[in-house]
C-alpha cells in the first residue's frame, strides 16, 4: 500500500508536469496541512485515491472553502482500506485572529478529547499534523516548535508513523534527513511530497470491516469552533 503525503508547498512537478507514472498505485493522499484548497482538490482529480488532511496554520480559507472531494481528519480518525488515519492541525501560538494556532495547553486539551472519542479503536497506524513533536524535527523559535503532548498520542495510540511538515526542508521527496525515529514511531517531515510505501514500515491493513469515521461524527466547516480553555471560541 502506497501512500502520497504532502504539505506547505505546492510542487511545481505536480501543478505543471504531472507524470501518472510516478503517481500509479498510490492508494491514498494525506495532506499535512498549509497547501491550497485547489491543489489539494487537483490531486484527488488526477490521482484515483481519496484525499485526509488536517489544517496548517494558514488553512483559514478550508473554513469557507473546504477542498473539494477531500475528507478531513482533523480531530478524528478514519479508515481506507483497514488503515486507520487520525489527525490534529495547527501550529503553536497565540495569535487570537489565527484559528489554527494553539498554546501548548490549548492542544494538550484537544489531545484528551481526541482519546475520550476513541474508545473504540484506540490503536491508529498513522498520525497525522501539522506541527511536529516537540524535540522531534521541531524548530527553536516559539511558532515552529512542536507539541510535547503529542507523546500521549505515540503512548497511548502506538502509531507506526507520524507524518508532519511546517518546517520547511529542502530536498523532499528523498530528503534523508526528514525521517526521525522515537522508539517504534517513524517520524517523517513531508514538506513538499513524498511517496510512503507501507511494507517498509511494517504496516499491515486490517482486514474486514467497511471504510468509516471511527469516534467523530463528520465534521461541518461551519462548525468548527469550541470554547477553549480560555472560554474564547477556537477552531478544533
């Protein structure tokens, strides 16, 4: 099983000299987050698999034009083809006009509450965010270091991979130094593209059972706000 992760920047080899080639077999896309509505609505037309993201930090636009044909997995998990994918977007900070920045408090709570909806299937195989873990392909400055509470998603979830961007790396799609390892979670930058074949990392689908949303009801753009610890309405 094959998968193309994408995030932050959009690849001119995509847009403008897109190869079916290269892109045959991939059995599902994952946006981390900080790429056009369009594009991401171009890559389901050109590529026959479905399309999970979570928000970036500048997906505002997602709120009042959500990417055509694409299903969000921002808060919630769901399963292709026995693959459970689960997600959390945003970035840290605390900018209040920004509905995709959080505080490290803020998002420890939307953590709890991605666990409380999940009694069902605790285990996911893939984690997906905008923001990496903290210590973890993260940056030194306030807006791209990542979420220390992510841990409790490799805890308690045993993901097999944590894909991420945010932090812009040169080289994607074969940048080596991209992929990290924390115990047995595969951490991997996918700031640009890459094409993840599964076997490599050991994941085997679930058999059985029909693709759905497991815990979270279907998301509604318009409906994406909560009240925060600070009591002011947030973006989950």
């Amino acid at each position: 099983m094959k998968i193309l992760a994408v995030s932050d920047m959009e690849s001119r080899f995509i847009w403008e000299h897109f190869d079916p080639e290269v892109f045959s077999g991939i059995d599902l896309i994952i946006s981390c987050g900080d790429l056009k509505s369009s594009y991401l609505s171009y890559l389901v037309t050109m590529i026959p698999a479905p399309l999970f993201y979570v928000f970036g930090n500048h997906d505002q636009e997602y709120i009042r034009k959500p990417p055509f044909g694409c299903e969000s997995i921002d808060g919630r998990v769901l399963v292709h083809k026995g693959l459970r994918v689960g997600g959390l977007g945003g970035c840290m900070g605390s900018d209040p006009t920004n509905d995709f920045q959080y505080t490290e408090a803020q998002m420890e709570k939307r953590v709890k509450r991605f666990q409380s909806e999940l009694r069902r299937a605790k285990q996911i195989d893939i984690f997906v965010s905008h923001a990496p873990m903290q210590g973890i392909g993260d940056g030194d400055d306030e807006f791209h270091r990542g979420f220390a509470c992510f841990s409790d998603i490799y805890r308690l979830n045993r993901p097999a991979l944590h894909l991420f961007g945010h932090r812009h790396l040169s080289g994607n799609p074969v940048n080596k130094s991209a992929v990290y390892k924390s115990g047995d979670v595969t951490v991997i930058n996918c700031t640009g593209y890459r094409i993840i074949d599964l076997d490599e990392y050991g994941i085997q689908p679930r058999e059985g059972g029909p693709d759905r949303p497991l815990g979270f009801r279907r998301p509604n753009p318009k409906r994406y706000y909560e009240d925060d610890i600070n009591g002011r309405g947030r973006s989950i």
